[in-house]
C-alpha cells in the first residue's frame, strides 16, 4: 500500500496509511445517503459501517446489540441459584479479581444483593502473597460459613481451589471472560463466553458484561414472577469502567454499554465514582479516554501495590466520607506506582535491548520487581516495540509475570501451552493479555519455547508499527462542533480507535518544551486559522527535538483532535503524535 502524502518513514520511523480507494469510495456513498460531515463518513467506512447503518451505528442501544443472555451455556443454572441463594436468604461470598474488571464485577453482584436488603461477603486475594484468582486456603475458608460463593473475573482454570470449596458444602458459580481450557471446574455453573465449548458467544466482553447479562437474566426471573427487581440501567457506569480499563474491544453491545454507562456517569450518582473523579481532577463530562487513563489506574493502585479490596470498597461504598478517604488514598498509591512503574521500566527496557527489540518476544526479568507493575511494564515495550512482550518479577526463587500482546498474535493461548506442558507452575489469559508464575530454573526454557510459539505466529515478522490515518484535515476545518461529531462514532478505545487525521504542509508557529519529556505547538496554514497542540512523551523519542528546532520548515503533522476547555472556553487541540517534513 503506497504511504499516505508520501510519508515512507515519519520523525518517528513510521509509514503512514491512509483511506483505501475502497474507503474513500464507501464513504462518498455514506455522505450521499446521510448528508453527514465527509470526515465522519470516512471514519464509518474505515469501521466498514455501510450507508444504511450509518445512522444506526451512531446511536447504538441496548434494545438492538445486547445479547441474550440466554444462549450462554449455564446462564439459567447460575441464575436460578443466584435467585435461591436470595429468596433463602443464604450466605454469599464474592470472590474477584484485584483489578478493574474484578471491582467492578464485584460492586455489581453488591449493588444487586443489597437492593434486596442482602449483605454479601467481599474477598478479594492479595496479588503478592495469594496471587491471581481463587486459591484452596481462601476458598476453603469461605466455604466454611458461606453456601455460595460466586467467582467474578476469575475462576474458569481454578480446578482444585473450587473442588476444595466444593468437599467443605458450598456451591461454586464462575462468571469470567478469561480463556477456558478443554475441561471446566466442578462449579454449579461456569458463565463464560470464553469457555472452549461456546459457540457464537461474545467473547469481546469483560466480566463485567457478563456479570451485566447475569443480572438481566435474572431480571427476567424476577418479572416471570411478578416481582420488581433493580434498576440495571443505573449499573452502567459499572459496566463502562470496567470494560474500558480491561481493554476489552468497543464493539458490538460494548459499544452500547459503555456510551450509556458514560451518560450514568455524568449523573454523578454514585459516591465512589464522583471521589475518583474528584481525585483524578476530572471536570468535565467522563469519555472513554477518561475511564482508561484516569479512573482506570486509580482503582487498580490498591490490587497493584496497596490493600486489595480498596477498589471494590470505593466503588460499592454509599457513604460519600468513606468514599472520599478511599479516593484520595488510591490517588496518593497511584503516585507510588508511577514512581515504581518508572524504576521497573527503565531497567527493563535496557534489559530487552541488549536481547533484540526485533525478536518474536521482548521479555525481560529481574530481582524485586514489583508484581503490581510488570504488566504496566510489559504493556510500555509492547507499544515501543510492536512486539508482544513479557516483564517478570522474581522474589527469591519464584517470579510473577504479565505479558501484553500485539493484534493478531495470541500471548493467552501461548501462556496457557507453556503452562500444560509443565514449563512453567500456571499461566493463562486472553489473546492480548497474560500472567504467568515460574521458578527461576524455568525462566530460560520457558521464554525460550514462547518465543518459538510467538514466531510460529508471525510475530518474528512485525515491523514497526505503521499510523493508520483517517484522512487529511485542514486546521480551519478543525472544529469543535466536528469534534463533537466524530465522538457520535465513539466510544474509542481497544478495537475501535480514535479517529487519526494528518494536517498537511503547515507552519509551526510556536514550540516549547514543557514539563520534563512533552511538547507544545502551535500550528496554521499561513490564512489566519490556528490551532494548538500537545505532543507527550515527544522528548523520548526524535519527535520533540526536531519540532522544536524546526527551523521555518514546514510539516506534515497527524494525530487525534480533541476540545480542549480553557476558562471556560471551547477549542479544537490536536493530541499530536507524528509529524514528517512536508
């Protein structure tokens, strides 16, 4: 495919890609059939939206795109005892995940219980000394005075752990995403889009979306019966944050649970969620952006390197003091993980330098390395490299670690492999994300053979990541109101990514380094219009010197268009992430 305005290699290293013939075609037809902004309409055809589902896809529901519940293999079996567990008032214990996903999934069963003046049993495992998901000692503590315990985000490979809660008495109910394997655990039900024996399930959904379908079954119970049950619309806000911060792809009903989740959010209804916003400094209505780089990494600080529960706690809490606290400790813990994520990168990176950054597997291990922020780690030479990467912590003989993968290469399926061949102690995930424990003897071998299974794959062949770009822009054609427009084809995220647009042949007006490593430019087309622009982390790399010093000579700059509000003013900003000489 030829470079799009020419640009074979940007100041970057990267090809840019722009609209197919194809695309361009598509999105001509869209405008003649929708009268929308040619911008909007090419980014439709990019998604492969045709002309008489453009509309559609711009107001995406529920109503249309959730799936039902249903056809879940043991939804009815888990449902069912869900309900008798509340009509008999049993004791329930919720066992989550330490993340995002896991919190959430965990306030929403809270939430549901306590509308029905029921109390539940919150455990969440420490990610240091219990590790990911059920283990037999917790289990079988909880077994001993619960009756059900429902695993939320984990469970689906938890064989002996579950068997263990299961010879005390208690019932065992799985509702994960994560990637079954070829038997499942002896659980009363395992609700799992993911599961090996799924057939056309949405498997793009996080626990939290099948938590979600969990309480609409269960909803429909409750109307068989002609009783009343919650307000599941008002639970969205939930669903939006924990889809986002797993990374779990914007499509289909994700799309539709997030926009509304979004819109609950701005309600600023539930205390925990105004506390992290609060917190997080975020003053204007919550996107999607705002759910994986603001809110997302603040609950996450207490399962990386602070109480595990605090995430869960903050978010189910109904006490806007309590909330208050939590929020602001999760802040200050979230300070502490940049500053340990920093230490743990920079030597990591090093490290997989003097491997090769060009192989199938960027990996890298080291003493001390914190299990709260390898995964942060990994996903940072992901990025730099395009290569699926591992980053290993070891305390004494045993090491945790987390592995990020790239489009098209399978790191959980690979984990999973490593793991039934006996190479290392346990390991799984999904397609783009893993976690593994080994011994040190087993470092080597291991990253070894995943290496050869990432090649097999394909990974050895990657170049450098290309920018796909969405068309070209005009600054005087960079409006707010545009802005506003594209958004309708949002939310962006995993999967669904914010509309890219290159400016070309412009003039740098002003450029300044700002803070330690970002850059901030000014730009027009010499006819009066200008439009402003940040650049983060453009120090790290040749994009940031070369601007700065541009000398009068003109550029082609490309990134992501965005309102910034200043003063209460509104004005197009570009979030600029490549640029070539024009």
């Amino acid at each position: 495919m030829s470079a799009f305005l020419g640009v074979e290699s940007s100041l970057t290293g990267r090809k840019w890609l722009g609209p197919t013939t194809e695309v361009e075609r598509q999105a001509e037809a869209i405008g003649q059939h929708t009268q929308l902004p040619a911008a909007l309409c090419t980014l439709l055809a990019q998604r492969g939206i045709p002309p008489h589902e453009a509309t559609g896809f711009l107001d995406p529901t529920l109503r249309d795109l959730l799936p039902d519940p249903r056809k879940l293999k043991d939804m009815d079996k888990a449902a069912a005892r869900i309900l008798t567990a509340l009509d008999q008032s049993e004791r329930v214990a919720i066992f989550a995940d330490y993340d995002v996903d896991g919190a959430t999934s965990a306030t929403l069963l809270i939430d549901w219980f306590r509308q029905f003046n029921r109390q539940v049993t919150l455990y969440i495992p420490d990610r240091i000394e219990e590790g990911y998901g059920p283990n037999t000692p917790a289990m079988e503590k909880l077994a001993t005075d619960h009756s059900l315990i429902i695993c939320v985000d984990c469970g689906t490979l938890s064989f002996d752990p579950i068997a263990a809660a299961c010879a005390k008495g208690a019932d065992v109910i799985v509702l994960d995403h994560h990637l079954g394997a070829e038997t499942l655990p002896d659980a009363i039900a395992v609700v799992n889009p993911n599961r090996q024996d799924e057939a056309d399930a949405p498997g793009y959904l996080c626990a939290a979306g099948v938590v979600f379908l969990v309480l609409v079954e269960l909803g429909r119970l409750l109307r068989e019966a002609g009783r009343a049950g919650p307000d599941l619309i008002s639970m969205l806000d939930l669903v939006a944050l924990g889809t986002v911060a797993d990374v779990a792809p914007l499509i289909d009903a994700n799309r539709a649970l997030v926009r509304q989740g979004l819109k609950i959010m701005a309600r600023r209804a539930r205390p925990g969620m105004v506390a992290l916003a609060d917190a997080a400094g975020l003053n204007e209505a919550p996107r999607a952006y705002h759910l994986g780089y603001l809110l997302g990494p603040r609950v996450n600080a207490g399962g990386r390197i602070g109480k595990a529960d605090l995430g869960a706690r903050l978010l189910s809490t109904t006490d806007a003091n309590e909330a208050q606290s939590i929020a602001e400790r999760l802040n200050e813990l979230n300070a502490e993980r940049r500053e340990i994520e920093a230490r743990v990168q920079e030597l990591a990176i090093d490290q997989a330098e003097d491997r090769g950054l060009d192989a199938p597997l960027v990996w890298a291990a080291g003493d001390g390395w914190h299990p709260g922020v390898v995964g942060i780690v990994a996903s940072r030479l992901k990025e730099a490299t395009n290569r699926p990467a591992i980053v290993i912590g070891f305390d004494g003989d045993d090491g945790k670690g987390s592995g990020r993968s790239v489009t098209g290469i399978d790191l959980g399926a690979a984990i999973q492999k490593l793991a039934a061949d006996g190479l290392i102690e346990k390991g799984g995930g999904h397609k783009m994300a893993a976690g593994l424990s080994l011994t040190r003897d087993q470092l080597e071998p291991a990253m070894a053979r995943l290496s050869e299974l990432m090649e097999k794959q394909g990974a050895g062949d990657l170049g450098a990541a290309d920018l796909k770009l969405d068309g070209i822009l005009m600054p005087s054609a960079a409006s707010v109101d545009l802005i506003e427009q594209l958004e309708e084809a949002g939310p962006f995220g995993a999967s669904a990514p914010a509309p890219r647009f290159a400016f070309p042949d412009v003039q740098i007006l002003f450029a300044k380094r700002v803070g330690q490593n970002h850059l901030k430019v000014s730009f027009g087309d010499g006819l009066g219009t200008r439009i402003d622009a940040i650049a983060f982390g453009a120090f790290d790399g040749p994009l940031g010197p070369m601007l700065e010093q541009h000398g009068g000579a003109r550029f082609h700059l490309a990134g992501r268009l965005e309102v910034n509000q200043w003063q209460g003013r509104l004005s197009p900003q570009l979030r600029l992430e490549d640029a070539a000489k024009a």
